[in-house]
C-alpha cells in the first residue's frame, strides 16, 4: 500500500508571506527642501491557496510537500511607491479534496469545481506608508505601519472521490470484477482478501452515449466504522456517491444479515449515508437457476430494488446499468 500512487491524505505545514513594511520617507527634490512625507505602503505577503484540477485523482504530488512557503511582501519606497507583494502558492488538488485544520480537525472548505480557487492561508497585509498618517496637525509624520506577519499552520487535505455510484460490500463480494466489467477500469482482482487497497474509478458506458461514474470502495469489515480492517481510512470516499450499490456474493450464508451489517457500518460511520439511493445486487449468480433466485428472495431486505448479476457470465449486467441510471436521474 505504500507505494500506491493514490494518496487520499496529506497533511503539511502551511505558511504564508507577512506584508512589507510601510514606508516613513519625505519628498526630496532641488528646490523642494521641505517636501512632504510621501512613504510608499508595503506589499501584501503571499497566499496559499488551493485549485481545483479535473485532471488530477490522487493528492500523491503533494505526499512529500511537509512545507509550503509563500514569499513575503516587500517594503514600500519613496514617491509613494508600493513594495511588490509576495508571490502566491498555487497547489492543485483533485475535485473533493477538503482541507481541515490539523490541530482542531474543523473543516475549512471543499474543492468541488475545475478551476475553483480557494485562500488556504492568507498572507499579512502590506504595512501603510507614513503618506496616511498626515494630519493638519502633524504634516510631518515619521512613522510607517509594519506589515502583518504571515500565519503558519499545520492543514490536512482528504480527498472523498466524487462519483454517481459507490460499490459497497465486503472483501470478495466482486466489487472489482464488477467494475472491470462494465467499465474500462483495470482494478486488481484476486480470490483474497483486501485485494482492492485503493478505491478504483470506472467510467460506465450507457445507451445514446451517456455515462456515469462508479466508484469500487474497498472493501468494508464488521467494525470498519471504529477503524477496523481498512477502517475510516475509505468509508469517506462513500460520503460523496450519488447511489449506494450494494454487492453480495449468492453464496453468502445469509444475504439480508451481510446487507445489514454493511448498512450498520455506514450509520455508524455517518448516519447521512442512509439517505442515499440503495441498490442491492447479488453477486455470483451463475452458479443460480430460476427456481433458486426465486426461493432466495424471501431472504432479501424489504423496501430494496434488488438484481442478481454475473459479472462472468454478462449475465443481467445490462439490467444492472439500467436499474443504476435510473436511481441517478430520480
């Protein structure tokens, strides 16, 4: 896992540039011995500031950032001059990438938009030169506004995947095969545990050259809402999807109790969840006949579109689709 190139979690130290100082300079010119205070402002310190990239899936360009410092302001000068401000940072992160602050977890935005530009940390205010501080009283003043110091914090960024459908069962219920099927991703697929690491995105074609997007979450465990097995480090990814599509394997003990269970995971995780649009489709159904899918249905939740599918054999994946499409645009 640590030499994927999908990172979902970075966290760093950000720091922006403090202001230039103002200026406290006086008019000097041949024949003007006297002139008055004419001191420049100072430049404003630089931002950090994130923007949206569509291009970009992962936070890995950002992996090894444990520092990003922006440029200070510069002083103001004579004449009334302005100091130049600081050079702004520019990082880009994927669509849904949310910054939070590292020590009280508050989450300050989201990036939800392809060239969406949002201030991560401000840079200090150029200090005003001695030119705004003339008075009728004082027309001399010697004295200029110091620019703000910059502010330094420790942001983590997580990214949660934006896609229409999040595939939601345990390890080995054929969340991947699934994918690879109906989609042109190339997930790894194993006959083991955990085979999925990292979530995968899939582009599903559809009728008249629509689409949606699919999401294969890795899979979850009894006690993934505390952290178990691979824990809160994924559940997050699901908050984002349009529809839960739920995959159970035909062969499972007990279809209803493998859906439940899978459903108390995500109330614990965020109660939210149980909002969305639920599609519950049993995996591995090849291995059914008609008389048995029917037998089968008495043990299926109540109130939940269901389908039986097989991702080998083809066998009712156009229906799938259709089922799917149909809950997005609901």
């Amino acid at each position: 896992m640590a030499d994927s190139n999908f990172i979902d979690y970075v966290k760093f130290c950000s720091r922006s540039g403090a202001g230039g100082a103002g200026s406290a300079h006086f008019r000097r010119e041949k024949h003007v011995p006297k002139g008055g205070p004419d001191g420049g402002d100072g430049g404003r310190g630089g931002h950090i500031i994130l923007r949206g990239n569509a291009q970009l899936w992962t936070l890995l360009h950002l992996k090894y950032k444990k520092h990003v410092i922006a440029q200070n302001g510069k002083g103001g000068e004579g004449g009334r001059r302005k100091g130049k401000d600081g050079e702004d940072i520019i990082l880009e992160v994927p669509l849904g990438t949310v910054a939070k602050d590292a020590e009280t977890k508050e989450v300050r935005f989201e990036i939800t938009e392809d060239g969406q530009e949002i201030i991560l940390t401000k840079g200090g205010m150029g200090g005003l030169g001695n030119d705004h501080f003339k008075t009728s009283t004082n027309q001399a003043p010697r004295y200029a506004q110091p620019g703000e110091e910059g502010i330094e914090e420790w942001i983590i960024l997580e990214l949660k995947l934006l896609a229409d459908v999040g595939l939601v069962g345990f390890p080995n219920a054929g969340k991947s095969t699934l994918l690879s099927s109906i989609s042109a991703a190339k997930p790894e697929i194993g006959d083991y545990p955990f085979t999925t690491l990292v979530p995968n995105l899939g582009v599903v074609s559809y009728r008249d050259d629509r689409s949606f997007v699919m999401a294969d979450i890795p899979g979850i465990i009894e006690g993934a809402a505390e952290g178990k097995g691979l824990g809160l480090r994924f559940l997050r990814h699901i908050e984002r999807n349009s529809i839960l599509l739920f995959l159970v394997p035909a062969d499972a003990d007990s279809i209803k109790e493998q859906y439940e269970i899978l459903l108390k995971e995500l109330k614990e995780y965020n109660p939210e969840l149980l909002d969305k649009n639920r599609i519950l489709a049993i995996s591995k159904a090849d291995m059914l006949d008609e008389e048995l899918m029917e037998e089968m249905k008495g043990d299926l939740p109540k109130g939940v579109p269901h389908i039986f599918i097989s991702s080998v054999s083809q066998y009712n994946l156009d229906k799938l689709k259709d089922l799917v499409y149909n809950a997005i645009i609901s």
